[in-house]
C-alpha cells in the first residue's frame, strides 16, 4: 500500500461518519504516520470523539477509550499487579494504555498525578509499572479531547503534557449545508456502528517508516528552525517551543508531503502545519493575553514574518 491509497482509503472510510472536516482528518492522518499524538480541543457536541472512534474504526488496530474524571487512578490508566488466591501469586493486569489507538475523553477533568500517567507512554511508547517495564503495542495513537471553555472541575494539562501532543486541533462548527447532511445522514442509523477497518497495523508501521524517508531540503530545514526559534525570541512569549517542537514540525511536513504525494517537503506544508504544531507550545505573557491577542495570533504572526525559501 503506498500513501495515496492509505489516504483515500481512511479518508472516504471516515468520511461515511464525519462531514465536512476532510482538513482535520488529514491532520489526523498526519499525526499517525508521525507515530505522534493529537488533543482535540473544542466545544461539546462538534463531533469530537465520534471523529477520534471513526479514525480508530478505521484501522484495524485494538481501541481502547478512558472517560477521565477526577476520580480516575493512575493504575486504571497503565495498570495494576493484584494477587491471584488461585495462584497465590502477583499477576499484572494491563490497563487501557496497552492498545494501540487510545481515545482520552476529556483528559483535563483528571487530576495532574493522572495526566502524568500517561507522559512515558505518549513520548516512550511504554509503560513503567512498580519497576518493570513494559512495551507498548505499535503504532500507538492516543487521541485526547478537551472542552476549552469549562473551567469548573478542571485541571489545566501542564506544558510537558501538551509538548508530548504533536497536534492541537480544533473542529469549528459544521457549514448549514454540512449540518443538514448531518440530520439526514443520522436520521434513520448511526453510521459509525457500521464502519469496517479498511488498513492494517502492520501496513501503518510500514508507512510510519516510508515517511521517515521523505527529502527535506537545507532551505526548509533552516525556514522550520527559524520560526521556531523565533517563538523564543518573539516579545509576547513567556515560553517558546521547544526543540521536540521542532522535530515534530519536521517529521509533519515529512507525513504531510508524503499524503499529498509529493517526495519532498515544502514551505507551504510548513506553513499549513506551524499553528496546529506549534501553538499549545507557546506560553504568552499576562500582559498579552490582557491585551487580547493568544498563542495561535502569534504563531500567524511568525509564520508570516519569517521570509520563506524559494523552492524550485
């Protein structure tokens, strides 16, 4: 399978479920040949986990979904060793973080020691449970979701739980157009009962690599430095991006020149992915945020200061 089939194949296949977000599924897919991971941030009833089970539907991957509360444990996220009376002995009981996509409903209603739980496994790809180690399946998908604008029974997600998301993403709402083919699409039966998986595991590790291999020329390697350094460098930033945000803006514009069919990335794909990349990395200072203007502006802005390289 090469990656236009790949893409057409999960695109058409999501697309029987969610309408009208063909951008956000190829952000989605993105993140997949990444071997990264997503937080999906938006308002109730956009269609956030409905997107996330579709793309896992997709896949003919094991799925596993946490409702986070504030009551949830770390061990009910990795784990836990309880004795066997059968056995008389200590036997590990894997939790939901050992499945290959792992859908983290409303993550930040969970308290900081259970957010945590999840660190070593998104950036590792395994598992540290009362000293021993343990490996995750490949690929390894954790799509997280968030409400932006509920604060009460909250706990904000840290900055190093957010650099370990290679992508913040957000749905918007549906066009009229969109929204009534969504009341006839759901009028009779929910589609997503019928998804079928249309790729394998083995054949999305065997892109994740393919990816890897996609040319990133001098120029466009020094354009994604330059933004990122001016994140650092930029008055309105408390805290810039940091160099595993660099990397991620590189490995993105690899998987996202390989989907759209090209050998080598562009300034353009640079562009395209810098605010979905790079702005849940940014801190902006108190005066800033008073004066109205947030993370994404000043991502915009830097995107469009920082002069791009001509590529023939």
């Amino acid at each position: 399978m090469n990656f236009a089939q790949f893409s057409q194949l999960v695109r058409q296949n999501v697309a029987q479920v969610i309408i009208g977000k063909d951008a956000v599924v190829e952000l989605l897919l993105v993140a997949l040949l990444c071997d990264g991971h997503v937080l999906l941030e938006d308002v109730p009833g956009i269609g956030k986990t409905t997107l996330a089970k579709a793309l896992a539907r997709s896949i003919d991957c094991t799925f596993a979904r946490i409702q986070f509360t504030p009551d949830l444990l770390p061990g009910d996220v990795t784990g836990i060793n309880y004795f066997n009376q059968k056995q008389q002995e200590f036997e590990f009981r894997r939790g939901p973080v050992f499945s290959q996509v792992l859908l983290s409903d409303e993550i930040n209603r969970a308290t900081p020691r259970t957010q945590s739980s999840l660190l070593e496994a998104m950036q590792e790809k395994q598992s540290t449970i009362d000293g021993v180690t343990y490996e995750l399946p490949r690929p390894f998908l954790v799509i997280a979701t968030q409400n932006p604008i509920e604060l009460e029974g909250t706990f904000p997600l840290p900055e190093a739980q957010l650099d370990r998301f290679l992508l913040q993403v957000k749905l918007g709402y549906p066009t009229l157009e969109e929204e009534d083919e969504i009341l006839l699409r759901y009028e009779r039966q929910d589609p997503l009962q019928n998804l079928q998986a249309v790729v394998s595991a083995s054949q999305i590790v065997e892109l994740q690599q393919q990816a890897r291999t996609i040319h990133v020329s001098d120029d466009v390697r020094h354009y994604i430095l330059q933004i990122v350094r001016s994140t650092r460098e930029h008055e309105a930033a408390e805290l810039g991006v940091s160099p595993r945000g660099s990397l991620a803006l590189y490995r993105a514009g690899q998987a996202l020149a390989a989907l759209r069919g090209r050998e080598f990335v562009t300034p353009s794909d640079v562009q395209l992915l810098a605010p979905a990349v790079l702005t849940h990395r940014i801190q902006i200072s108190p005066q800033t945020r008073l004066r109205g203007r947030t993370p994404a502006q000043i991502v915009a802005e830097i995107a469009e200061n920082v002069p791009a390289p001509v590529v023939s």
